[in-house]
C-alpha cells in the first residue's frame, strides 16, 4: 500500500502528521506530504486513521503501487 497527498487540498492542520508521523509530514510550507508512501504493515492503522481524520480529504490510499506518482 502507497499513501499521497493532494497538496492542493491539504490546509496543514497536521492531523495526518501527528497520528502518523512514520508516513506524513508538515513541509516548509505547512502543508502535508507522504514523506514515506510505502506503508510498511505496523503503521498501516495509524494510516488509516490519519486518512479518515483528515478534515478536507486529502490523503490517498492505494494498494496499487503503480497509481501513486
């Protein structure tokens, strides 16, 4: 499973960064980013949550490696 962020939707509330700072980070300009988009099986829940917390439904999640660019 791959993890991104649509940059254009994110507003840097940092949710996803903090349930889930192994996948997502705040960058320099306060938005969210996958800093790992491989999801490695012991963060995958906390993925999720971050995913269902998000306020403006931002982030992604595919299990197909080959749709995440």
């Amino acid at each position: 499973m791959r993890a991104m962020v649509i940059r254009s939707r994110c507003i840097g509330c940092g949710l996803c960064a903090r349930t889930c700072p192994a996948v997502f980070e705040i960058d320099d300009r306060e938005r969210a980013r996958a800093a790992n988009k491989l999801i490695f099986t012991e963060h995958e829940s906390a993925c999720r949550e971050a995913f269902a917390l998000c306020p403006v439904e931002a982030i992604r999640i595919v299990a197909d490696p080959a749709m995440v660019t």
